[in-house]
C-alpha cells in the first residue's frame, strides 16, 4: 500500500506518512488517541490518497504494541474534509 520494505515503514511514524498539510491533523488525533480519524498519506512513489485510521493497542507476552490499520477510502468518492451546515428554521 505504501511500498516501503517492512525494514523501512518500521521505522517511520505516522505523521511520516501523512501528507505535510495533514501532519498537524494526525498529531493531534494520535495525542487525544482518537479511535479513528481521516487523512491524506504519502506513499514512497509521491501519490497521495485518503485514508481513514484505526490505530489500537494489542498486549502480548506481557508487552503492548500499536497496531494500525489504515483503510483506503478514495473509492468512497468522498473528500477527507467533513463541513458542519447549519439548519435552516422551519
């Protein structure tokens, strides 16, 4: 999905692979450990696509690990930008 080695992607982070307008998004949503959140990633062609995020944590052998999944939605032909309108009266 993103054509990093297993080597390489264990070394990048999230914000690494979200596009630089979305870095700040990304940060803050790892921060408040949101359950799931939208975003915009840059593979190691230089394509970008929107993806939603699902990060949990897993315990094992008494260690815990971060899994994250990450979901392509561009099928979805939705932009990654929710707007909020307001309701009109009656």
């Amino acid at each position: 999905m993103f054509g990093y080695s297993d080597e390489e992607i264990m070394r990048l982070s999230g914000l690494d692979l979200a596009r630089e307008d979305h870095r700040e998004r990304v940060e803050r949503s790892i921060r408040l450990r949101e359950e799931a959140y939208e975003s915009v990633v840059l593979p190691k062609n230089g394509t970008t696509f929107p993806c939603e995020v699902r990060p949990s944590a897993v315990r094992r052998n008494g260690r815990t690990f971060r899994v994250i999944a990450v979901l392509d939605i561009s099928a979805r032909g939705i932009p990654c930008v929710r707007v909020a309108l307001p309701l009109r009266a009656g």
